[in-house]
C-alpha cells in the first residue's frame, strides 16, 4: 500500500512538472547552456574558415553576433551551464534559446552556401548576418518567459531557405523554431515587412501551426521586387485565468534576388584531314567562337549548330569556354581535347554545362538543377 502511494504521488509530481512547463514551449530536453555554447563555437570555427578566404563584411557581422552571445553564455556561473532550461531564469532561458538559433542559422548558412555564385552567396551572407543581429539584440522581449525564437526557415524541398530568387517558382514556406504558437490559442500573427517595416500588399497565409513550425503559403513571394525583407512571429500564450495575450514577436530576415542571367563564350577547333591526296598532313581548323545565352532559370538551354565545311574529315576536337555571370564574376574551362568521334562536355559553376556533340554538330549549354542550396 505504502509502495503504492508513493508511486501515485511521484507521477503526481511528474504531471505536475509538465504542467508547469507551458504547452507552447517545445524545447529539446538536451538543450543547455553548455551545449549552446559548444553550438556556437563550432558556428564560429566554421565561419572563420570562410573569412580567411573572403573579406565578407557581413560574416564578420555574423561572427560578432555569435561572438557576443557566446560571451554572455560564458559570463554564467558554472553551475547554470548544464541546468535544464527549465531551472534558469526567464532571461538565461532566452540567451540559451537565442544562442542556439543563431548557430543553427550559421550552420545552415555553411552547408547549403557551397555552389553559390558571389552574389548568391553575398546575399545569403547578408541575411544571416541580419538573422544573427536580432537574436543577439537583447532588446524587446528577451527575457520573457518562453521567448518564440526563429531557429531557421525552409523551403517546401527542406532546404535552409536564405534567398527568394524573383520570378522562381517558390510559393511555400516554412518557419522553425520554439514556443512559435500555443495550441490553446489562435494562430500567431505572420506578418512580411520590408527593409523599413512596411507590411506588404499581399501577405502570407497559414496552413498549420506547431509549436515548432509553422507552414506558410505564400504565392507572391518569388514575385516580390529585390531587396530585404523581414518575417515578424507574434505568437499567443494562454495564461491561467487570464486567456490568450499576445507576446513578444520572433524575427527573422530573407531576401529576395533577380534572377541570373548567364553567357557562355566558346571556342571550337577540330584537326582535320587534308582532302588532297598528295598532301595528307593534319591542319588546324577554327569551327566557330562566339556567344551561347544568355541562359537563365526561364530559358535554360542555348544551341548553336556548327558549320562543318572546313572539316571534312576531322581527326579530334578541342573546346574551351568561359562562362560569364550576372553578378561580373566568370569562370573558364578548357582547351579540352577528344577524339572526333566523342562529345566533349565540361562543367562550370552555377549548375551550368556545356557539351560538343559532333554526331548532331551542335553546341548545347544547359542550365541543370541550382546547386546553390539556399536559394529558391
């Protein structure tokens, strides 16, 4: 009987516990303020590696945002840094929340920014710098209790989403993070601003709503104009007695960018057998040089057929190419040499290719899949 009580009463106290912890938070139980810090010094050892390779004003913004949290963390006493966020304080509990967002959105940043143009990746640097800023400002509702904190968003492919590519076919997105609704209440206010905070004309709207993410259709937003956008979260909490009351809003930066347009200069030799008998020595023979494009996600591929007449009857061919990108980078490839009865195809950056094929006597670039993750 005695045993029987007591297990009644330490569920009792189980049930309690959860209750205690407010439904609209859904927090990883492992999160602490230690982990959070490992969190960021692996962000920070991870940008930095990519600062040595470029002069990028905004990941040194970004790395001065996870530098300040990770500070903050660490001015802690020992004794918090492995407390369950549930024992810290409102303030700690925020920091905590917010620090491991920010590295989240580093990390993102790291692996879906590989294959990007410059301009993709200078956009995408931008955004996470901005996204940083304002989980690191501890201003405006950092330490309410349970504070909604955007971790990332996605596209509908669950690709960490940093760019809108105007006049893509994104229509969808969505946000994760904590404590972003509260099931006993309505959904969260989402609203879209720009640069300046004024609400735009066409707004999206909810599909579902979780604590940890929300789904948002958003049809226009590939249609809005370049430039940089800000998401606003102002979740409801249901407090005992009192109802549903909005709280402190959750931030979170994108931009949108024009689309890309792509030229791709070429050059075609082939060595050819002399037609005269008498005189069987190979010579050189130019093909064609000019220009394929431009190519872009509305038109991507561009042919040209090559005339044939000088060589008629070619031993090899030699291609070379350089490939020009909206943002004035550019990238060469080549000379690369084949038998005469072989395509030729190379790869340049920004998903482009561009292939020889002598069987048609065509040139064809295409534009593949972006491999610039966090674009859409």
């Amino acid at each position: 009987m005695k045993c029987t009580r007591r297990i009644s009463w330490l569920l009792a106290g189980a049930m309690l516990a959860i209750l205690a912890w407010p439904a609209s938070s859904q927090v990883p139980p492992q999160l602490t303020a230690a982990r959070a810090i490992h969190e960021l010094e692996s962000a920070r050892d991870g940008l930095s590696k990519r600062l040595h390779a470029s002069s990028s004003g905004s990941l040194e913004s970004a790395d001065q945002g996870l530098k300040a949290m990770l500070d903050a963390l660490r001015a802690k006493p020992a004794s918090d840094l492995r407390q369950a966020l549930v024992a810290l304080s409102a303030g700690e509990r925020g920091l905590v929340l917010r620090a491991h967002a920010a590295a989240q959105r580093a990390q993102d940043y790291l692996k879906a920014s590989s294959g990007c143009l410059g301009a993709e990746d200078a956009a995408m640097a931008a955004v996470l710098a901005s996204s940083v800023q304002q989980l690191a400002d501890t201003s405006g509702g950092s330490s309410a209790n349970n504070p909604a904190v955007i971790d990332a968003i996605e596209s509908t492919s669950q690709h960490p989403l940093f760019v809108i590519r105007h006049g893509g076919k994104l229509h969808a997105i969505t946000v994760i993070g904590v404590n972003l609704t509260d099931p006993q209440c309505a959904y969260p206010r989402v609203t879209v601003t720009n640069a300046q905070g004024v609400p735009l004309d066409q707004q999206p709207t909810i599909e579902a709503a979780l604590p940890t993410r929300i789904q948002l259709n958003w049809p226009g937003a590939a249609e809005l104009a370049p430039g940089s956008y800000v998401l606003h979260v102002v979740p409801k909490k249901k407090h005992f007695l009192f109802g549903c009351s909005a709280q402190p809003q959750a931030l979170s930066t994108l931009q949108v960018m024009a689309t890309p347009q792509f030229a791709v200069d070429y050059t075609l030799n082939a060595v050819c057998r002399s037609s005269d008998k008498a005189n069987a020595t190979a010579r050189d023979v130019v093909l064609g040089s000019g220009v394929l494009g431009p190519i872009s996600i509305d038109q991507t591929t561009a042919a040209k057929t090559i005339d044939m007449s000088a060589c008629a009857d070619p031993v090899r061919y030699t291609l070379a190419a350089k490939v020009s990108y909206g943002d004035g980078s550019s990238s060469s490839v080549g000379p690369i040499t084949q038998a005469a009865d072989a395509n030729i195809t190379v790869g340049l950056r920004g998903g482009l290719s561009l292939t020889w094929d002598p069987s048609l006597q065509q040139l064809f670039a295409r534009l593949g899949a972006n491999r610039c993750l966090g674009v859409h």
